[in-house]
C-alpha cells in the first residue's frame, strides 16, 4: 500500500544524507558531496560518496519529475563507478525502466511518519565508463601535477585543459585516473562550486 504522506526534495535528502554518514562514520578515507558536479557542470548529482570507489546517489521524490533523468543517466554513466537512485513510491515504476541495469534502486516511503529506506536492488559495477569524463573532474591544477609526476608535463602548462586532459588520458591506464580523481576529490578543501563536503572521519 502506498503511503499517504508527500515526501518534498529536502526529507529524502536529509535522511539519505544521515544514513551514509552512519554507514562511513568513523572513516577517514570517506567523503561526502552534496551537489557534485560533472562534466564541467553539466550535471549535478545529489549526493556522491568518495572512498575506494566513486558512488553516485540521486534523489528523486515524490514531489520531483523524471524529466532530467535520462541525461542524468547518461552523464553519471561516464563518471561513477556505482550509482543508486533514491525514489518515492509515486515515481518508482517508471524510474525504474529508464536506469540501466547496473544503478542500484532504492525505496524511500514514509511508515508511521518516519521515513524508511529499502534497497530493491543493489548497485552493480558501471560497465563503461568514460576516461575523459572522469579526468575532467581534476581541476587543471590538479591535472598538471598529476602530469608532472608521470614525467609528461613539458609544454603542457600554457595549454587549455581539453589538451590537458587528452594527454593525462593517453598516458595512465583508468585505475590509475580513478585513483587520482578519487583522491585529489578527498583531499579539496577550497571548492569553487556549490558541492558541500562532509568527512566520515570526524
């Protein structure tokens, strides 16, 4: 039976967000966003969790649309290692037939006034990821350091970041991308976006 209660953009927001923190807590290699940015942007997920992986989760309530989600899937599918999408009941069906396969779905319904979660299936590997997209998370700073400890930055400091990038994607295998995104991701503490960051770690 479906609840009778409206959950708005902000219930399921605050208790996704509590109940990652209760999960990491105490974890120093964990961080959380809030509004983290992709592809320059483009995109802004709700809620991304950096430790050994990169995990996306976007929330939609029963009081959001699905408008945005099919290029919310295209632009996380290039980015995130797992993603789980955070959903009312109202919008639970059709949600569910526009992600792949690989995004975890987990339910978000109000039981007795309180807001209760239930994984109806767990996020898989993403099976293609794009190496470009997720260079470009690197601020060009962070890049052109990461180039410099490859041995490959000559030439490269007065150049835009497209070729930047280009060059950091033709000289290091994708682990070797992912690891340095995730953390140089951990390690910013001057953002200058609207992403928010939350330490596990105390």
């Amino acid at each position: 039976m479906m609840s009778c209660l409206v959950m708005n953009d902000a219930d399921i927001r605050i208790a996704t967000k509590q109940a990652l923190f209760v999960e990491h807590m105490g974890d120093a290699e964990t961080v959380i966003f809030e509004e983290l940015g992709v592809q320059h942007g483009l995109s802004r997920i709700d809620l991304a969790v950096v430790n050994g992986e990169l995990q996306g989760f976007e929330l939609k309530s029963d009081s959001d649309t699905l408008a945005r989600l099919p290029e919310q899937v295209v632009s996380y599918g290039r980015v995130f290692d797992r993603v789980t999408l955070v959903v009312g009941e109202r919008h639970l069906r059709r949600a569910v037939e526009v992600v792949p396969d690989w995004w975890g779905v987990r339910l978000a319904r109000t039981e007795s006034d309180k807001l209760e979660f239930t994984d109806l299936k767990h996020a898989m590997r993403n099976p293609s990821p794009d190496p470009a997209s997720i260079v470009a998370l690197l601020w060009r700073a962070e890049a052109l350091n990461f180039l410099g400890e490859l041995g490959v930055v000559a030439g490269l400091r007065s150049k835009g970041r497209r070729e930047i990038y280009s060059r950091l994607v033709a000289e290091a295998n994708l682990d070797l991308l992912c690891d340095r995104v995730r953390t140089c991701l951990r390690q910013r503490r001057d953002w200058r976006s609207g992403a928010t960051r939350l330490s596990c770690g105390g």
